[in-house]
C-alpha cells in the first residue's frame, strides 16, 4: 500500500454514475473517509448541436458513460468503502479476487482532468523568436531561442548551442525562464 493520492476508475452501471457519485460522497463522509478519498468525478463535456430550426442547443454529454474517476489513498478501509457502494461493479484494472487496483499515470488522466477544467493549462509567457533561460537538465543556464510552443503538451522547442550549431531540444514550461 502506498500513502499517495492517485487516481483510479470505478466502473458503474451505465446511465446511474450521478446517483452512484452521490452515494459515495455519502458514504464518505458517514464513515469519515475525507482523508483517504477526495474527489469522485464524472468526466464530461458540453456539445452543441444545431436544431432544424437553426438555434443551437447545448448539451452535457459523459466522456466515459459508466465509469466514474476517484482520487483517492487505497487502503483496505477505503477500498471497502468504493467497492462496496450501491452501483459500483468494480475497480478498472482490478481482476477480482481482492487484488488491489491500478492507479491511472498521469499523462493518461491529466489530459481527461483538463478537458474536464479540473486543471488548469498553465500559461507561458513567451513567445517564438523570444530568449529563454534553460534552468533544470543538461542544458541548464544555456540561453536558447523559442522555436515552438505547444500549450497543448507544455512544451516549448528551444534552440540552443551545441558545437557551434543551433540544435532544437523539446523541454516542459517548467524547464525555462524569460530573459
């Protein structure tokens, strides 16, 4: 058992993931889980659909229907308590049997958080053409030129000076300061 938050999915009967959720926020704070299990989210995004009269109708719709996303420290005690909520059929990734579930990396659920507005896209203030600072990894204090920005990533492609020529290197947000 790891004392880390991490992320796992619950698989629920498709159609009742609100009432599921709202069961488990229930659940969680009759039998004092606040400290093991903190967020329950339903993935979800709003379309927009074009009527035959041409108004446009707005509509949120689930990402995953039947799965329900849980931040949560997996112990016995808040193992049980998931598991054991009306409508849950299961952990995803967990064979059954008292095997434990696997957490989501964070490259898979981070995106899901985002699109969801759950977290938010850091900004970045530079732009092409603009020097930067490279102040963590291998290229650390090397000034470089921005080439590329992908909010979408959060990465920047910098040039920097290696043997006399300008090569490009992909690095996080994180990873440069502004001249």
């Amino acid at each position: 058992m790891t004392d880390e938050k991490r992320w796992y999915i619950v698989q629920t009967y498709s159609g009742y993931e609100d009432s599921v959720k709202i069961n488990l926020e229930r659940r969680i704070e009759s039998m004092q889980m606040e400290d093991k299990i903190f967020r329950v989210v339903i993935p979800e995004e709003i379309k927009r659909e074009r009527k035959k009269d041409g108004t446009i109708k707005e509509k949120v719709v689930k990402i995953f229907p039947g799965y329900i996303f849980i931040e949560l420290i997996v112990t016995d005690d808040s193992w049980f308590v998931v598991r054991n909520t009306p409508g849950v059929t299961g952990f995803l990734g967990s064979s059954g049997g008292g095997t434990k579930p696997v957490p989501l990396p964070p490259q898979e659920i981070n995106p899901i958080l985002k699109k969801c507005g759950l977290i938010q896209t850091p900004k970045i203030d530079v732009e092409v053409g603009e020097k930067v600072r490279v102040i963590t990894g291998p290229f650390a204090n090397q000034i470089g030129k921005v080439d590329s920005i992908d909010n979408e990533k959060q990465e920047v492609e910098v040039l920097v000076d290696m043997f006399g020529r300008q090569t490009p290197v992909e690095l996080s947000f994180d990873d440069i300061e502004k001249v």
